[in-house]
C-alpha cells in the first residue's frame, strides 16, 4: 500500500497552526490508508513550536527542525530527507493554501514526477504579482523551462524526484521552489501544473519589498550557477 508523506511548513504561526493542521487532518489524513504528517517547524520564536507539540499526540504528528532558523530552502530540504513516502506532499504553511487541493494533485500523480499547484485568484500585492511574473518569465527565457508557476509553495512528487533532486546539493538561497523544478525538468522528470486556489493568510510569511532587490541579485547569481553546472551534464 502506497504512503504518503503530507509536510506542512511552520514559521512564526503560533495563532493558526493548530488550526491548519486540524483542517489537514479532517481533509486529507483522514482520507488516506498509509501516511505520515509532518511539521517541519523553522525556529519560530512566537511558541509555534509549543502549539505543535501540544497537538502531536492527537493528531500522531511529527515534527522536525531545529529551534535555531534553517531557514525556508534548508527547512525544506531537511522535511524531504526525513519523509519516507513513494509520494511526498509539500505545502507552505500560513493558511494560504485549501486543503482541499491536496486531492488535484494526488488524482494526478500517475501523470507526472512533480505536479506543481498553479496559484489562481491571487489577490496579493501588485509587486508580488509582478515578481511571480517576472520569475516564471525568466525561468522560461533562461532555463528553458515552461512553467507558469514555478515557485509555488504546494507541491506532490514522486521518489523519483526525491532521488535525482533532493539528493543533489542545491544553489539556490532562495526560490527553492524554481529550481527543484528546473532541476526536475533538465533530469528528464515529468513536471504538470494544476490549478490551485490561493490565499495569502493573516499569518503568512513574505518576501517583504525592501529585501526584494537583494534577492533578484541573488537569483541571478545562483542561476548562472546552476546553468553552469546543468551545461556541464549535457
């Protein structure tokens, strides 16, 4: 019987936590025969990690991190490594995402090795918009990969994945998404995007502007890093 690793991300979410994690349970745990529920907690310091904890038991979570930041790539990283499941759902936390959505992607897991939640309806703001364009633009132009959303946070991929991508040391000190998707796509890995819904939480964590600079800098840099050593595959 196939397991399912589900990993929630958690920074600095003491006031919703809990709550996300019920709606996962109810909507997605409950549903599935074989699974594991994983918090990856990243160094909050609002008690997130405490509010976790204190539902552990309850819902037979389990939680990894470390109390001091990794910081969102090395977070993410560090969950994968920890998951067993032939499949492995990724979803940032800060009930941005509807639980719900779990299930477009799980109905298409046999037709890609990574499926990619397309965020839809977005209302967040306009620099935000600008910059998701501007990424999958350059990402398509660059990279050549098409991808309308490659930096989502709400993803489903197979071992596949996990072998050939997470294994590999990765560049990127930001936009982790973007180039475990590349990564993907130049590995020969299937990569399906599905429409997904989108809400930016009250509890959400961004990019905020005044850092936006600095990170495009450091985008440029990791992806001519990271075409280097594509091209030195091929």
């Amino acid at each position: 019987m196939t397991l399912i690793s589900v990993i929630l991300l958690a920074h600095d979410q003491a006031g919703s936590i809990q709550r996300e994690i019920a709606a996962f349970n109810d909507v997605v745990i409950r549903h599935l025969p074989r699974h594991e529920l994983i918090i990856a907690e990243d160094g909050s310091s609002d008690g997130t990690r405490e509010q976790i904890e204190a539902v552990r038991e309850k819902y037979g979570l389990r939680i990894v991190g470390a109390v001091e930041r990794l910081g969102y790539a090395r977070a993410v990283r560090n969950a994968v490594a920890q998951a067993g499941g032939d499949f492995v759902f990724i979803c940032d936390g800060g009930e941005k995402h509807d639980p719900a959505d779990f299930w477009k992607l799980y109905a298409r897991r046999h037709d890609a090795d990574l499926i990619v939640g397309r965020r839809t309806k977005r209302s967040d703001q306009w620099y935000r918009l600008l910059l998701t364009s501007a990424l999958n633009l350059f990402v398509r132009r660059f990279f050549g990969v098409d991808m309308r959303d490659a930096d989502s946070g709400i993803r489903l991929c197979n071992r596949r994945v996990v072998d050939q991508v997470f294994a590999s040391p990765l560049l990127f000190r930001g936009f982790i998404s973007t180039e475990i998707a590349v990564r993907a796509s130049k590995c020969g890995l299937r990569c399906l995007e599905v429409p997904v819904s989108y809400r930016r939480g009250r509890t959400s964590r961004g990019l905020p502007l005044r850092n936006m600079p600095r990170a495009i800098m450091r985008l440029l840099a990791d992806s001519w890093t990271l075409k280097r050593e594509l091209l030195t595959r091929t």
